[in-house]
C-alpha cells in the first residue's frame, strides 16, 4: 500500500515519462539504452499499480 500523495506523484510522472517517450517515437529518437530503459520503467510502474 502506498501514501496516497506518493501514489499521486508516481501517476503524474509515470505519465510525464510516457508523454515524454511519445514525443521521441515521433520525431524518431527511440534508440538507445536510456530509451529502452524509460520504456521498462513504464511497464514496472504500470505492474505495481495493478496489484
């Protein structure tokens, strides 16, 4: 169970990281390790607040 203020705060950055990932899939910068790295962050943090 997380605080609910820490919960909020991980929402808006989890969506601050996929707005910030559609922006370089659309102007063709996916490569890379970091790219590859924010993507399975996205995925994790998306796991944890299904359970």
């Amino acid at each position: 169970m997380m605080v609910p203020d820490c919960h909020k705060r991980l929402e808006a950055a989890l969506e601050d990281l996929k707005g910030t990932l559609v922006e370089l899939e659309e102007t063709d910068q996916k490569e890379g390790h970091e790219f590859e790295e924010a993507r399975n962050i996205v995925t994790d943090v998306a796991k944890l607040f299904e359970s």
